[in-house]
C-alpha cells in the first residue's frame, strides 16, 4: 500500500474531497444513516449523534 501512494502522490482520500468540496462529508451521510433508523428499533446511539 505505501509503494502505490508513494507512486501515486496526486490522488486524493473519498473523505479529503469531500472536504475539500463542502463542509459536509460522508462521515456525516453514514452517521445520519445509523441515527435515523434508530429511533423504530432499540439500538442506542447517543455516540453517533453527538458525531
């Protein structure tokens, strides 16, 4: 994996992009996706959340 990113120094993570491009990440996406279902089922997350 190091040899590929020392080859390959101009790409870029999914998560930098995301950042990069708005304030808004998929970090977000896949938390919102774990808190809303949560309420119709008996699964806490209260870390998500505060996430």
């Amino acid at each position: 994996m190091e040899a590929v990113a020392e080859r390959t120094p101009q790409n870029r993570s999914s998560m930098l992009q995301d950042v990069l491009r708005s304030p808004a990440t998929e970090f977000d996406s896949i938390n919102g996706a774990i808190v809303k279902p949560s309420g119709t089922v008996e699964v806490s997350t209260a870390n998500n959340r505060v996430l």
